[in-house]
C-alpha cells in the first residue's frame, strides 16, 4: 500500500447513485479536486453487487433515475438490474467521472484531525477537507452460519459458477430478492423449495415494454418523459398515508394484494400461507406477478417456517420440516443497523460515528453528524422509502450537500443543540407511523440499540426536498 497521503479537497466513498450525484455537483460548483472511492471496480453502487437471477428494480425505471440525465431508452416500466448498471456507468462516463474515480478499494478507517480527515484504504492513504460518506446501508449481505454441506449463496454476492441445472435448490426468504429469484430459477432447477419467515404483502407488478414509438416520443418530447415521471413520484406519495396507518389507504392496499393472491394462487391452504397480519408498509411492499405463478408449480414447494438449522444435506425448518437440498440461497436482506462504514469512522476523540448513533445522535437534515466536523452522510440514516423512489431522496440530499460548500467555511459541522432539536422532530414524525406504533412486523427499520426508527425517512419524500431546500447556516459551527 503506498504509504504516502494522496491530497484532495473532498474525498466521495461510494460509486452508485449517490457518488455519481456527488460527483455532478462538486463539478457544477466548480470543485474538481475531489476523489471517488469505491470498493467495486466499476459505477454502480448496489446493481454492480446484485447480479442474481432475475434482478430488477422495483421502481419505475422513469423514477428510478436521475431528473437531470433522463433515459427515453429504458426497455421497461420496471428496469433490470443490467441495464440500471450501465445507466449508471453511462451516466459516471458522460460526467467524467472516471478521471476521479479510484476503484477496488475498500475503507479501512478516517479519523478526524487538525482541519482535515485521514483516510485509509485497503490500497492508499488519503488526506481531504471534507469527506462525504455515500455508500448507502444495503451492501453488506447477511449470511447466516451454517453448516450445510452444499453450495451456498446469496442473492447480494452471487456465484455465477454455481449450476443450478438439475439440483436441489433452497430459497430462504420471501423478501423483494426472494421473488425474483425464485421464478428466474424455477426453469433450471430439478426442484425449489423456499423458506418463509413472514409472507410479504405483494401486490401486481405493473409492468411491460415501452413501444419503439414511445421510446421516440420520450426522447423527442421532453415534456412527456417528466410527465411519466411525475405521475409515477405523485402516484408512490399518494401510498404515504399507508405508512401512517391511514385506514383507508391500507384498507385499498389489503384489497389489492389479496385480490392479486386469490387470482394467482390456485391452492385456497397456499393462499392462506401467503397471507400477511401486520400492516401493510410495516415491511416493504413488493411488486411481483411471477412469484406466485412460480409457487404454484409442481417442482416448487412453500415451507411457511424459517429455515433453522442444517445437517449435511438436510435443512430443517423451526417447525420441523425437513428436506433435502444440494444448493442453499439465502435472499436474507442486509445487515442494515447502520452503514458498515460508521465503525470506521472517528472523530478528533476517537469516538466512532457508530458509537455517537448508539447512544441516540441523528444526522442534521439527514445529513451532518455533530461533534464530526467536515463530514457530510449522504444515504445513511432517515433516507430509505417504502413508497417511492430513493433517487430523489439523493437528489434532494446532495443539494443540500453543495449548499454546506457554498459557504467555503474551513471547517462546518452541526450544532448540539440544533441537532437535538431535529431528533426531536423527527422522533415527532415517526410516531403514529406502522414502523413504530404496532405494524405487527418488527421491521429493521428501527435500531435496536436506542428503539427509535432510523432507517426510513418518516414522511412523504416531498417534505424532506422542503426542508432542505434552505439549510440555516445558524444550525452550524463555522470557521
């Protein structure tokens, strides 16, 4: 590792959405000294990671990009992950990006010091003014111990080299990877049988491809490209209310899911396995035509039990069932208390970011740690969406990011007592919602170290972009 400090005025960690973002406004704000780590070797954040069977968003493609670049191209309603990934590299390329990017390498540590970050990587040594954390909190796949004496794999680190033609395979989770792994597999695989904890509300998957026609109309009118657009932003708000326990809006989305269920599922003892009785919103609520048109095949089994523990061959469910496997697919999600990166990162008194969150700190506006001077947190805590789509919840923090560096302060960070103000708010905001007040699903939403919801932001995503559309300059410590 070169031992010697690479210098630059803002180091970005993260190469996906929010790192190509960062990069497009420290350029607009005419800061090109900056770098972008990334522990991928290529643009793309999330979609360079997942490359299961069957990966696709389960955002509208025209909302699940950026409001700046805007693609007429996108095959589909709901894009693939390979073509979301090179949207995104695309994108990175036409910026530029790539004469700032330092790919394959992997924190190691920061530490705040006299005005400035140390930064190491498993590769180099860095020094910057400001450095701007943007790695997102999904990246880190939750693989749980196991003796199984097959091949195991996970839907977030997927082994290309493993042959599922003819085997045995075991699908451990119903979550947003599990249905779409499941129906991507169900072709090759001699049999599948999938593991379920809790059933997910799932409602249809409104999806097709996009004529040649409109693609040309999308790329020729620009008006009708925002307009897709914003009927798809106005069309996730209006899910919001569900969030909150709204009875009205919950009671149209328990219709539409078991509606979706009855038509699809043929078996009445499998439709009643499928069900859910917490509220929906609790958990994520999923989009998918061919899960259930999978689970109705004959090589497809349901076990309506977690998968507890394996023997050998033999995997053994909580409630006793057993079978045989020769693969294990875990679709279990992601370590998600917080970003991998907060244990890694400290301040001037050696407390660590993770440290300051377990003991109850937020982000001022989503965004800036106190007592972590020249840090910015983009995508890490108070950002995820239930009800549409992250992209503008980047969008909407990285202008806010631009306006602290507007201020060209040698030093910025968030007051205490402005922050405590903002956790009180937001705690304000989380009450009544289904991820604190009786959902029924015990959600990761909500860290466990403190009992407070953390990883969603608790309002409709319109609200934060208000918010921050002025950030007070009285809310921090300047010089």
């Amino acid at each position: 590792m070169n031992t010697t400090p690479i210098t630059t005025h803002v180091l970005v960690i993260g190469g996906g959405f929010s790192g190509i973002a960062l990069g497009r406004g420290l350029l607009q704000q005419g800061i090109t000294d900056f770098l972008i780590i990334d522990r991928n070797h290529q643009f793309g954040g999330c979609w360079s990671d997942n490359t299961y069977p069957g990966v696709a968003c389960d955002v509208p493609s025209h909302l699940y990009s950026f409001s700046w670049r805007p693609n007429p191209d996108f095959s589909r309603v709901y894009g693939t992950g390979p073509e979301i990934r090179q949207y995104l590299e695309d994108t990175a390329l036409e910026l530029g990006l790539d004469q700032h990017y330092r790919p394959g390498e992997n924190l190691e540590s920061a530490t705040y010091r006299d005005g400035g970050w140390d930064v190491k990587t498993d590769q180099a040594s860095y020094r910057c003014t400001v450095l701007i954390t943007a790695t997102g909190h999904l990246i880190d796949p939750k693989i749980p111990d196991t003796d199984f004496a097959g091949e195991v794999l996970h839907s977030a680190a997927w082994d290309h080299s493993v042959d599922l033609a003819g085997k045995r395979v075991a699908v451990v989770g119903t979550g947003a990877s599990a249905i779409q792994v499941v129906p991507a597999i169900a072709d090759t695989a001699a049999e599948v049988t999938v593991f379920q904890r809790t059933p997910a509300w799932i409602i249809p998957r409104e999806d097709r491809a996009y004529t040649e026609a409109e693609k040309r109309t999308f790329a020729r009118v620009p008006e009708a490209l925002e307009a897709e657009r914003a009927y798809r932003f106005w069309h996730g708000e209006a899910l919001y209310p569900a969030m909150r326990g709204h009875a009205g809006t919950q009671a149209m989305l328990k219709k539409l899911a078991d509606a979706h269920r009855a038509n699809l599922i043929e078996d009445e003892a499998l439709r009643e396995k499928l069900t859910p009785t917490y509220a929906p919103g609790c958990k994520r609520v999923l989009v998918a035509n061919d899960f259930y048109h999978a689970l109705n095949r004959d090589n497809v089994e349901l076990v309506a039990s977690a998968l507890d523990h394996a023997q050998g061959h033999t995997l053994v469910a909580a409630d006793g069932t057993t079978i045989e496997a020769d693969v294990l697919i875990f679709c279990t999600g992601f370590d998600v208390a917080e970003p991998v990166y907060a244990e890694k990162v400290f301040n001037d008194r050696g407390e660590s970011l993770s440290q300051a969150w377990g003991r109850g700190d937020v982000l001022l506006h989503t965004l800036f740690a106190p007592d972590f001077p020249n840090l910015i947190a983009v995508n890490a805590r108070h950002t995820g969406l239930g009800h549409n789509s992250l992209v503008h919840i980047i969008e909407t923090q990285v202008d806010a990011a631009m306006q602290a560096l507007k201020w060209n302060a040698a030093t910025f960070q968030a007051r205490r007592d402005a922050h405590d103000a903002y956790a009180h708010k937001l705690a304000e905001m989380a009450q009544g919602t289904v991820w604190t007040e009786g959902g029924g699903c015990g959600a990761w939403y909500v860290d466990g170290r403190t009992n407070t919801l953390t990883a969603v932001w608790p309002g409709f995503a319109f609200e934060l972009r208000q918010q921050l559309r002025e950030i007070p300059q009285q809310h921090f410590q300047l010089n």
